[in-house]
C-alpha cells in the first residue's frame, strides 16, 4: 500500500468527481492519505474530508502564502484543531519568497512560521514544510529553533530528570520533526536537514526532465529519508505533466525513484510508507 503524505483534495479542481477520487483510492492501493491545509478555511475543509473518511487524515496550518488570514484569533482556532482525533501534522507552514517579494511581507511570514513551529513542538505534532525560494532563512530558523529546544529540554532534564520530547505515541519531536515538502534545494542543504531529523518530499517534479538537482538529491540520500506525495492537485508527473494530478499517480514517482537508486519498485513504496508511519505516528 502507498501512502500519500501530502494531497489537498479540499481543492476546487476535485469539486466535481473529489468523492469519486477518494473512493478509488483504497482500491488502487493507496491509503492512507494525508490531506494538507494551506489556509484557515482550507483547513476547515480539510478536517471535514478528514472525519468522512476513514483513511484520510489531516494536516491543519497556514500556507506562507496565506498568512493574511492569521491573527491571534485564528491561530487560536487553528491551535484547538491539533486535538482533533484526525489531526496527524500542522502544515503546510514556512516560507515562499517567490511569490511574495515585501520586505515587510518576508517578515510576517518568518513571524508566523515560527509560532506555527512552536504549536508543533508544544502538541507533539510533526510539521510539514513549504519552502520556496527562501533557502538559508528557512535554513537559520530550523536550525536556531531546534538549538532552542535542545536547550529547553536539557534544562527540563536537569531540573526534573525526565526528557520532555515524547508524547503518549512514544513520539520524539527533536528526533523526527517533519517533511520539507516537494524538495527543491541542493543536495548539500538536503544533508543538513536531514541531520535535523527531517525527512525530503519527493513528487512529481523528479520525473521532469530539467529535475537535475532533485534527482542527484534522491540519487544521494538514503531511501529511509525520503516520503512519497502528489502535492495534488498540483505537480503531476511525467508523463501527465500540466494536468490535474491527483494521488493515483504516485506509482510513476515510485518508478522513478527506483530506477534513479537501482532498487525494486516495491522497496520504495514499503520504504517510503514505513518512513511515513514513524514520522506520522497518529496515522493508524
């Protein structure tokens, strides 16, 4: 079975067939899904798709793109969502300067990407990250923020003798923090996020032929880092590129992915679907 660690089937492109999509999936090996919220509406929506399926779970957070609709209202809300029972992630948070070139506008999605950080780490929550043209500020705030919380835990640790860095799923936030989603930077930058304990999304775009990058990074690092997803409707493979994507396209990925590392089609997809349940813990 596949598992799909980022779709975002609240999208009006599936408003048509969405239901007819989501049935086939379980049919054509695909479960579970993670459906990923990229604004405060979205994310309603999100979780509504989450609880009419049993296979579907939620990611609930706000898209860079979006922080327009942020204020401490809001994110009160969105912090309530972390205990809904689908809830298995807070994303799609960080950072896209290529849309978004202000200054100003820079800065307020630096200051809600690291409060979106914090509400993960203070749920036990993995987080999965966009980051778009936005290398080393993404880069210097995972790195400032995890230094942050070993430090926070080794003062807990000295004061009480106990680690404060697993939940009741026996997961360790510092340990396994996240994804960054449809990897786009060097092989270099792949490794130091890596030794953070982050895992690399891979989709559709390491079947595209200018994919040089992405697919010496897939090529280098190790199977057991790397996580299956469409980012559907979006970023459909080869050879359907420029159409509606959705998660019954993963198998084109996987194929790809074998043929660049040399291994079997299967080993990827059990890999890939292993990785995704250690990272995804509330995912059962």
């Amino acid at each position: 079975m596949i598992f799909e660690t980022h779709a975002h089937y609240d999208d009006e492109k599936f408003a048509e067939d969405r239901e007819e999509i989501l049935a086939d999936l379980p049919k054509r090996g695909i479960s579970p899904v993670i459906n990923v919220g990229a604004s405060i509406e979205s994310t309603r929506t999100t979780l509504k798709i989450a609880e009419q399926h049993d296979f579907v779970y939620a990611a609930v957070g706000v898209h860079p793109s979006d922080i327009d609709g942020l204020n401490e209202e809001t994110f009160a809300w969105l912090a309530e969502q972390t205990k809904h029972q689908k809830t298995v992630a807070i994303g799609e948070i960080g950072l896209d300067y290529y849309w978004d070139k202000e200054a100003e506008v820079q800065e307020r999605q630096r200051y809600w990407f690291k409060r979106q950080l914090e509400l993960a780490r203070r749920e036990m929550l993995p987080v999965i990250i966009h980051s778009r043209d936005a290398a080393e500020d993404t880069m210097d705030i995972l790195q400032e923020f995890h230094r942050m919380t070993k430090r926070d835990d080794s003062d807990v640790t000295s004061r009480t003798g106990l680690a404060n860095d697993t939940s009741e799923q026996g997961y360790c936030w510092d340990e396994t923090p996240g994804v960054i989603h449809c990897y786009s930077y060097s092989l270099e930058m792949a490794h130091e996020f890596i030794k953070m304990g982050y895992y690399i999304g891979v989709g559709g775009v390491v079947t595209f032929k200018n994919a040089k990058k992405l697919v010496r990074t897939v090529e280098e690092i190790p199977m057991e880092r790397i996580l299956l997803e469409t980012d559907c409707p979006y970023m459909a493979p080869e050879p359907h590129r420029g159409t509606r994507n959705d998660s019954r396209n993963i198998p084109y990925v996987i194929e790809k992915i074998a043929q660049i590392k040399g291994i079997d089609p299967k080993v990827v997809e059990e890999t890939a679907r292993e990785n995704a349940f250690r990272l995804f813990t509330k995912a059962v």
